[in-house]
C-alpha cells in the first residue's frame, strides 16, 4: 500500500456486518482505515469493530461523535479503548472538562479526535444557533477556538473541513492530527451536497490533512477498487 493510500479513511456506512466486511475486505490494501460510525455501531454493537480488524488487518477509526457530562464521557472512552479501535471522535464544543475526561480515560493507545464543526454546517446556521456575529461571518474563528481547546485538553487532533486545515496546522503545529471529511474527488464533484464545506483530496492534502474520509464517491462508483486508486493519485499529485 502506497503512502498515498494510507491517508484514505473509508466510512463504512451501511447497516449490517455482512455488507460491512464485505466492503472492508474489497477494499484492504487500498485504504488507510475504515471509520464505524453510528449507524453500523448501533446496528451491530461494539464487537464489529474488532471483527472489521481482524477480517482485514486494517485500523478502525470509530467515530460515535461522543459528547455528555465528563465522567460519563471518561468513563465510555475506557469502554472504546478496549476495543482495539485506532482513533475515536468527541465533540469539543462547550466544555473542557468533558475533553480533558475523555483523553484521560483513553489512555495512551486511542487517539481522541475532536470535532470542531461538522462539516455540514454553513455560517447560517451558525448563526441560528445563537453563536457570535463574530463566528457567524468567519467560521473558522469558531473552528480555531475549539481546535486550540482541544489539543489544550490533550486529543491528538481534530476533524475539520480542508478550508480549515492550513490554519490549523499553523497556529497549533504539524504533529497536532487534523483529519478531514467533505472531499470530493476532481471525477465526481457534483452539485447535489449534504455537506456545506467540501474540497478535493488533493487540496485538502496541500493544506495539510493527514487523513481524508472519503465514502460515497468509492463506494457508489461501478468500481469501488479503481476509485479508491484514482482518489490515492489525486493525493500522491498532492505529496509530490
């Protein structure tokens, strides 16, 4: 596996283990790591993490977005790092403690990722939700001040948009881990987006993503394999 291909994440969103495993182990050898997130873990419970390793020898990078009082957070990380999982996803948006809870009870083999804004969200609704005018007309202020709290906290990163990263990686160094959803390969961008912030694996690499989550566009193409090589050119155009 290229350097290139180490740095793609493939969501495996679907519902069953069954449909799971078997676009897991298509695609061993051509992805970095697979991410679990809430539809797949609710459906099959935490031992389809250690089934997904196992099968393919891949890491699993589970993203269950976890956010509640701070013992409850510290005490659920202790649960997830006996999973074997790689990396795990908490929100970092109101509190400190509940950051600083979750990196202490996942001791030093998971590395806690916090999610600055998802990547869905555009200034408006920012702005709906009550947050400054300051973070409603530039949203990476917002973005800055939760990545600034997080790497404070402890996580080894954060989820963030690839408009963000670059910032990111000034201000907070290039050790601090910035993983990026939202891209969209040159050979599928299209119109049609849930996603507000969106860029191309390559940009995204330019910017200084260490990783890209990147599902649809593989998943859905008449040839999953072959996307995911397009997708590892586009980022080695990137890395040269």
């Amino acid at each position: 596996m290229t350097s290139a291909h180490r740095k793609i994440i493939f969501p495996l969103d679907v519902p069953d283990a069954d449909r799971a495993i078997a676009l897991a182990g298509l695609l061993s050898g051509h992805v970095g790591m697979f991410k679990v997130g809430l539809e797949l873990f609710i459906s099959e419970g935490p031992g389809i993490v250690g089934r997904i390793s196992d099968a393919t020898g891949t890491p699993v990078f589970l993203d269950l977005k976890i956010h509640d009082i701070p013992e409850t957070v510290r005490r659920a990380m202790k649960q997830v790092s006996d999973l074997g999982a790689a990396m795990v996803t908490v929100h970092c948006d109101y509190s400190p403690a509940m950051l600083r809870a979750a990196t202490e009870g996942a001791g030093p083999g998971l590395k806690v990722l916090g999610v600055t804004v998802l990547t869905s969200i555009s200034s408006e609704d920012i702005g709906r939700a009550g947050f400054k005018e300051i973070f409603e007309k530039n949203p990476v202020e917002l973005i800055m001040l939760r990545a600034k709290q997080a790497k404070e906290c402890g996580c080894a990163g954060v989820v963030c948009s690839g408009l963000e990263t670059a910032f990111i990686k000034s201000a907070l160094g290039r050790d601090f881990l910035a993983v990026t959803p939202g891209i969209r390969p040159s050979f599928s961008m299209s119109g049609k987006e849930d996603q507000k912030r969106v860029t191309t694996p390559a940009a995204a690499i330019k910017n200084g993503a260490d990783f890209i989550v990147i599902g649809r566009p593989i998943r859905d193409a008449a040839d999953p394999v072959s996307a995911a090589d397009r997708v590892a050119d586009e980022i080695s155009s990137a890395l040269s």
